[in-house]
C-alpha cells in the first residue's frame, strides 16, 4: 500500500480511469455536502493567502489493463467526493463556453476525458452502472437526465457559478490546485472487497482523527507506542467518541489561529515538526479533559462552575469552546480564581444571549473567540480580576447590543422553534428565579406553553379580534405570550380564563402576572413583553460603556422608505410594500427552503393562492403576499422572515425619509 498527499490535479490529469465497484453504492451526495464543498471553495479563492485544503481521502487499486488501454484503477472509497469534483468541473466548463472557450476546451481535454481515447475509456471516471447515463450525459454536454442526483448536483453548482460572477480561470485553478487529498494506493494482491469492507464496516468514513492518530503513532518509538496510546490516545477516543476531531480543532485554534474544519489533519503536522509527539499528546489528553467538561458539566465538581457551564452548553454556541479551554487550564492551574473563572463564563452567556436577541450575525464568531483569549491575557495579569475587566472592554466592540436595542428587539423577538426554544426556555426560566423565590421550583419537567396557542380555535378567533390573525403570527413566539408550565396538556388550546385559572394556581412566579388579566389581546401581550423585558435587562446587565453612541435604529411610523440594502446589494424602493417585496424575493432566490419554512410559518402572511388575501402582490417565484398590512407590522414581518431565513439583521437595511 502506498499513501501520499497530492493535488487533485495531479489524481486526474493523464490517460487514466478511475471505475466505482459494483459493490459500491450509487451517488448520494446532497445539498449539505454540495454547500459545504462550495464554501469551502469560496473561502479558498477569496483568501490572501491560499494554502491545500483537505478533502479527505481516496483509495484506489490499478487493476489490469490492455497494452494500448488507459490505466484504470478501482475506486474503493472516495466515490462520493470524486464525482462530485467532476461534476462540479463540467458545470466549470460549461458556464466557460462561449466566453473563455480555450479555458472550456483545456477542462474538457485535460481533467475530464481521455480526448484521444473511445468507448468507454474516454471518461476519466466511470460510476456504477445506475449513474452512466446522467454522467455520460454530462460529460458529452447533452440533455440532463431527470430525477439524477448528479443531474440536481450540476444543477447546483450551475447556479452557484452563475450568481458568484468568479473568474473561472482562478476558480478552475483552486479547484485543481489547492484541493488536497490523501491517496491511498493498494497493490494488486490486496482484495478490494475486504479493503471496502473494513474502510465502511459502520458506515463512516475515516476521520481526521483517525488520520492524526496513525500520524502520531508513526513519530512514536515502537517501544512507546502501547504505553502512549493506552494512556493518553484511548481514554482520550473513549471520552470523547465522535466529538473527538472538533476537539482537536478547538484545541489548535485556541492559540490564536482559526482552524478550517479541513484544516486539522494538516495544521497538527505542521505543529509537530519541532515538537516531541509524546509530549504533543500528553498536552494534547490534558485539554481533552476540559473539553470533556464543557460538553457534559456534569463532569466538574465544582457545583457554581458546572451550573454556568450548563448554560453555557443550552446556549449552543461552541465558538467560544477555544478561549474557555485556555481559561479553564488557568483555573486549573490556578492562574485563574474560581471567582474570576465565574464572571468569565457569567460575561460569555450574557455577550450570546443579547446577540442572539438582536440576531447579530453570528459568522464572525469563530474569529472573535479564536484570538480573544491572547488579546485579553496580553493586556492583563490572569491573577487579577483585570483579566475579567479587558475581557469586558474587548467584548463591547464585538457588536455587544446595548440597552436601547436589546430592549426593542425582546418585545417581538422569536423565541420558539428551531434553534431558539431552548435559548427561550433559557430565559423563562431565569426570570423565574429572578423573582429569588424561596422555594425554587424544578425546571426539568417544564416546557414552553403558548398562552395565544399556536392553532387558533374560534374562540380565540373572536376574542383577538379583526386583526386576530396578523396579531397571531407577528406575536406567537414573542416574549410576552409564552411561560413555562407543566400543564401543557391541560391547557393546549383552552380559553384564555380557563388558561388563567391554571397558570396562576401553579407555584411559579411567572405565571402570578396573569391574577388581573381578563382579555390577552395584542395590546396584552405587549405589555408583558414590556414588563418581561424589564426583567430580562436586569438578568443581563449592559457591562460595557453607556457613554458610546447608541446605534442608529430605523424608525417605521411616519417614514418613508427609499432605499434597502441586503447583502450589500441597493434596491430602490418608494414605500414598505417595496421594502416587503424585496425582502422576500431575496429569500426565495438566496434559498428556496428557507422561503418555504417562511410560508409554512406565516401563512396569513404569503400564499400561493391570490384570492387568500384583500390586496396582494406577486412575488418573482410565483406566490403572492399580502401587502394590506401597516408599515409598522409590515417591518415586524420582514424581521420575522429574516429570522426565519437565517439572515443577519446586519445584512437587511432600510434608510426612510420623513
């Protein structure tokens, strides 16, 4: 067996073939994977400074040709990504044709086929038999074969290429220069069966891990391996399973560097150049062990560490996984007070939450909290609380909300769904203790309950009023209409007194706030938000400097909107139906999913049915929304829709004029 790195120029150039097995499984590769391949190509051609990005690994076995034949090797494992690059090259060349018609023709006759070569062996890679014809079809730049997933996957990477305006000849040159690969060559005795077998026998590829772990024990002494690996390597696998690979990442990124998910395998090597391997590895288990607690809090005995852990983990934010292992080996090696140690973890889920309140994007992340660490510590004495004042003096230029917007956005932001229930529930259940009642109540079986539920009976049709449904869908998640309960089966969908009744007979405090309420109408679940949100400030004070300006903030009521600004992009726009109207048709081209979650979510609101609503508009996709809506609710929904599409309200801005 030989293994090497290698381009993926130099795997395809030549008169060679590389044919799947049959017992291989057909192309599976989906949008996630495409995405993700296509990021990790943009990252690449709009670096300064461009270095081999790690694909993964092919294995391969040349297999016995004629004289005058291609050599043909069997592709064991690596079929997925393989095809995928080919694909992703035809769609290359065909977007080339007609204005780079030299560069088509070099990736036609270079990377794709043998152009002197007929029959079969003209394609440099042969699928299995169920994937020849789309392939072929590609490959001669005929008609696409429908229901393919490599039609659907040239179908992606067509679009992506169409609305990226790249040059293709450096896009042709990252993909053919800078994408890297392990391969894996077997001799011919090897029996590809068994190799199969045994590289798919969980149905899991190999891992980077996998790949730094063979690397670390080929640089260990024969005598030493056994001993190395049973103590440091294998408590490390065990503890940390399939989280193994992300630790190591975090663990390289905490010294300041960002580290690509692509990047470990390589970035490990290079660091251990000059260093011992054992003692790399030992350095290497005693992070893992803070890891391991930052994923399960349940492993730190100190009981005040372990509960801010614990929120910390239900925020979902491992970006800041880097900076908290080189804090937590300060603590451990009582650089770091236990005290100090607190206020760090105190200040992090306070900097996520009002983010996450303000949906502040959250792609810089990574970045921030990848070099935070070394800029905090530089300016301070670890042993003094100054550590824990710079961490706060770096954080507030860090897109830190202030008081003004954090206020404004608790009192419609969405707290329930995908990715935001458990950050909501999070924040019920802190202002619940807020109320520092003397008997805490468990939260374990408490769940989110809808006080306007989430489907409308006529009851509650007739009792939020004309415009009960807009009400509905701009306020359902909101603040104000959710609590927490371990009713929620008594109370689903019952009228608001019978919701009451139970609500304030529980023996949580949140809930008392309903003794005086007798209607829960728009004008009711405002002034909870508003009330809430007062709690919610106190829970998580503003640590920076008051003093700094405030952020503009777009002012709806009596204004005039003229222009918006979305990813950078200028439409002009003459009033909120515009702004409307923009809005989702940016969506819906960015991501045809994200637009439907929109619909699904918000059907008062979009429709694919014109008669559905009193005035509409037609969106360029075809479905209509509604637009007898006020300027006010009509940037309510924008926002939810934002939300919803996972967009940044940074990256959607409106200028008025009064």
């Amino acid at each position: 067996m030989q293994a090497s790195e290698t381009k993926l120029q130099e795997i395809i150039e030549g008169n060679k073939q590389y044919v799947v097995p049959l017992f291989q499984r057909a192309y599976s590769w989906k949008k996630s994977q495409w995405e993700s391949l296509w990021n990790d190509i943009l990252e690449l051609y709009h670096s300064d400074n461009r270095r081999p990005h790690f694909m993964g690994s092919i294995v391969t076995m040349p297999t016995s040709a004629i004289p005058e034949g291609v050599s043909k090797y069997l592709l064991i494992d690596g079929q997925q990504r393989l095809t995928t690059i080919f694909i992703l090259l035809c769609a290359l060349r065909d977007k080339a044709k007609n204005i780079h018609d030299e560069l088509a023709a070099e990736i036609h006759n270079t990377i794709i086929v043998n152009p002197y070569k007929k029959g079969l062996d003209h394609y440099k890679l042969q699928p299995t038999q169920v994937d020849r014809q789309s392939f072929h079809s590609l490959i001669n730049g005929q008609d696409y074969v429908n229901n393919s997933g490599i039609t659907e996957c040239y179908l992606f990477f067509e679009k992506k290429i169409r609305q990226s305006n790249l040059d293709f000849s450096d896009l042709k040159k990252v993909i053919c220069s800078y994408l890297s690969i392990v391969s894996v060559v077997l001799s011919t005795e090897d029996n590809p069966y068994l190799v199969f077998e045994s590289l798919n026998a969980k149905g899991e590829p190999l891992t980077q891990a996998d790949l730094i772990r063979n690397y670390f024990f080929l640089r260990i002494n024969t005598e030493n391996q056994d001993d190395a690996y049973n103590k440091y390597w294998l408590p490390m696998q065990q503890t940390l399973d399939v989280n193994l690979t992300e630790f190591i990442r975090h663990y390289l990124t905490r010294d300041g560097v960002e580290i690509k998910k692509d990047e470990v395998y390589f970035q490990i090597k290079e660091r251990m150049i000059k260093r011992d391997a054992i003692d790399y590895l030992k350095d290497l288990y005693e992070f893992s062990e803070y890891y391991a607690k930052l994923l399960d809090p349940l492993k730190e005995n100190n009981l005040k560490i372990r509960r801010c852990l614990e929120r910390i983990n239900r925020l979902e934010q491992a970006t800041v996984y880097p900076f908290l292992l080189n804090c937590y080996h300060d603590y451990e090696e009582n650089n770091l007070l236990e005290a100090d140690f607190i206020a760090v973890l105190q200040i992090l889920e306070n900097f996520i939450i009002r983010r996450f309140i303000c949906n502040v994007q959250t792609r810089g992340l990574n970045r921030i909290f990848s070099v935070l660490y070394s800029q905090v510590s530089k300016a301070s004495n670890l042993a003094h609380a100054d550590f824990v004042e710079r961490l706060k003096l770096d954080l507030q230029n860090r897109d830190y909300p202030k008081d003004t917007e954090f206020k404004d956005r608790l009192l419609d932001v969405k707290l329930y769904g995908t990715g935001r229930t458990c950050k909501g529930k999070l924040i019920l259940e802190s202002i619940e203790e807020s109320f520092y009642h003397k008997e805490q109540v468990s939260f374990t079986n408490l769940t989110i309950e809808h006080i306007m539920p989430q489907t409308i009976t006529k009851w509650w049709q007739e009792h939020l009023g004309e415009e009960g449904d807009i009400t509905h869908d701009l306020l359902l998640q909101s603040l104000g209409n959710i609590t927490i309960t371990a009713y929620n089966g008594e109370l689903y969908n019952a009228e608001f007194i019978q919701k009451k009744e139970i609500l304030i007979n529980s023996h949580l405090e949140i809930n008392k706030y309903f003794e005086n309420q007798e209607t829960w109408k728009r004008e009711d679940i405002e002034k909870r938000s508003l009330y809430l949100a007062e709690k919610v400030l106190q829970i998580w004070p503003y640590f920076g400097n008051e003093n700094l300006m405030n952020p503009a903030k777009t002012k709806v009521r009596g204004t005039t909107p003229k222009q918006l600004k979305i990813f950078g992009k200028e439409y002009p726009v003459k009033s909120w139906r515009d702004v409307l109207e923009k809005t989702l048709n940016v969506i819906a081209d960015l991501d045809a999913d994200k637009f439907k979650d929109v619909m699904e979510q918000f059907p008062r609101f979009i429709s694919r049915d014109e008669k559905d609503f009193r005035d509409t508009r037609k969106l360029e996709n075809g479905v209509f929304v509604n637009v007898n809506l006020s300027a006010r609710d009509i940037n309510a929904f924008c926002i939810k829709a934002i939300e919803t599409a996972e967009i940044s309200l940074e990256d959607w801005q409106i200028e008025t004029t009064t």
